[in-house]
C-alpha cells in the first residue's frame, strides 16, 4: 500500500442546516454529518451494534489474525478495539473523513480513502475485512467486492453489515402515517434516485457470490425501537435504540432529503422531527432490522 501525508484541504467541510458535512472527495459521497453530534451518535450505535450481536465485535472464527481492514471505520471505534482484542494484528481503518482521533493503539492506524476508487492494497493482504452500514455511499457494489476479494487472504475472511432502513411491527400499531415508517420510505426513494438502492440479505449474499466468495453465511437481529419488549436484553437494546432516534433522523434525512429530494430544510426538518416523536410513542411496538 501507498501513503502520502494529508493535505489542508481534506480538513475543508460543507456547513449545512446547522450541520458539518465530508466534501473533500464531493459533497455526494456521503450524505451525513461528521460534526461532533454525529460522531456521539455513531459512537452510540457502536455499543448498540455490541449489544445486539452478543456483545461481540465480529462474527467470523478469527484466529490470531494478521491485517484487519475496517472499511468506512468513521470515529474508529471498531478498530480501535479490534486492535486491543487482537494485539499480534495490524488494523487499518479508512474512511472518507479524518476524524479519528490520534491517541489509538499502536497496532491500529487510519487512513483517508474513498473505498469506491481502485485500492492501493495488495493481493491477499486482508485476514479480515469489515464493513458497517456504508451501503448509502456504495455507488458500485460489484466494484467494492471485487476490491475487497483481491485484497482478501486465502481463506480469510468478510463481514459486512448493512441495515435495510425498514420499520416493521408485528402488532398492528404502527400505521402508513407513522412518523418513523414515512421518514424510511423517503430515504429509500432518496437512495434509489442517487442509484444506489439498499440492498437486503438476498441482494448481499448474491453480490458475494459473484465476486467469488465461498462459505456465505447470512445472519440478522432485530433492533427494537423503545423499551417495550420484555425480554431484558432486548428492552435494553431498545432503550438504547430510542436514544439513537433522538439524532439519527436528522443525521440521515437533512441532506438526502434537500439534495437529493428537493425539499426545503423546514420540510425536511418536520419529516425527522416526525419520525422522532414516533420513536417515543409508547404505544408503537416498532423495530428495524
């Protein structure tokens, strides 16, 4: 791989209603913010993610693991503590945005990159390489797993999580006027009109398969939204979740809503604000998956 040191200009950012958005590489790679309020929320849904998948951050049976590539690594987080599970590994997170911060494990390093250009990694150099919730900045899906299955050892590893942005109940609570369910149905108009449309469980495992991975293995949780389940776990996870509602409507819609669907900010404002105060009705027995 090749480096170079960075630039004034990739520290240059677009300030829109009120929020801190990446425009080194263009201001339609990536919809949502990269301000200090985003970087809390992702750093939130980090712990989220730890909870829903058992408290654990990968799946894959990892054995002493040499390079690990964190695509789209956004705070670091996940890297970070990679680095500490696995102390014998080196581990690379890029991502569009330097907003990492500078005091990390000396196993782990970052690096700025737009993963959807041709990698500058080498063949089979990845043990492990992980993704989450990058697919509203994937432009070309078969380009990326290409990328990702050359740079891939031998009998390596892949994980990537994507979530479908879809609300779903199971008691009739949730109605075609909920605040939450019109707010997924814009941004999914809103993806799809940029070309990049979200992919599900079946539309992953078949972009795998095409670049030639082997062993696929499809897994999903469920994310309830507020504390209504009774299980533990879960009602801890949704408490968790509905303090994620309380950002993550805006970090999602502003941009993608006026750039992309023409709306105007007090609109789009009234369709997050909307889908907030659905996350909060205790009367709505909502998750996503």
């Amino acid at each position: 791989t090749s480096t170079a040191s960075l630039t004034s200009s990739i520290n240059q950012y677009v300030f829109e209603n009120g929020r801190r958005y990446h425009s080194y590489y263009g201001t339609d790679k990536y919809l949502m913010p990269t301000d200090e309020q985003e970087q809390d929320r992702l750093d939130l849904h980090h712990e989220i993610m730890r909870l829903a998948w058992d408290n654990k951050l990968h799946e894959s049976p990892l054995n002493k693991p040499h390079r690990i590539l964190n695509i789209g690594t956004r705070t670091g987080i996940w890297a970070i503590e990679m680095a500490d599970q696995y102390p014998m590994a080196e581990v690379v997170g890029t991502d569009l945005s330097p907003i990492q911060p500078g005091w990390v494990p000396t196993n782990c390093r970052f690096e700025v990159d737009d993963a959807m250009l041709n990698w500058t990694f080498k063949d089979n150099y990845f043990d492990f390489i992980h993704s989450r919730n990058i697919c509203s900045g994937v432009s070309n899906w078969k380009h990326l797993m290409s990328e990702i299955m050359r740079c891939t050892t031998p009998g390596g590893y892949v994980e990537m999580c994507e979530y479908s942005l879809s609300i779903h109940c199971d008691d009739g609570t949730m109605k075609d006027n909920n605040g939450l369910k019109i707010q997924g149905d814009h941004l999914r108009d809103a993806m799809v009109k940029m070309g990049r449309p979200l992919p599900d469980i079946k539309s992953m495992k078949q972009l795998m398969e095409q670049a030639g991975f082997e062993d696929i293995k499809a897994m999903q949780v469920t994310d309830p939204i507020g504390p209504w389940p009774k299980d533990p776990i879960q009602k801890r996870l949704g408490a968790m979740v509905l303090l994620h509602c309380d950002t993550v409507a805006e970090s999602y819609g502003m941009a993608a809503f006026t750039r992309v669907l023409g709306m105007d900010a007090d609109e789009a404002r009234g369709i997050c604000n909307g889908a907030r105060q659905a996350a909060r009705n205790k009367n709505f027995h909502m998750y996503s998956l």
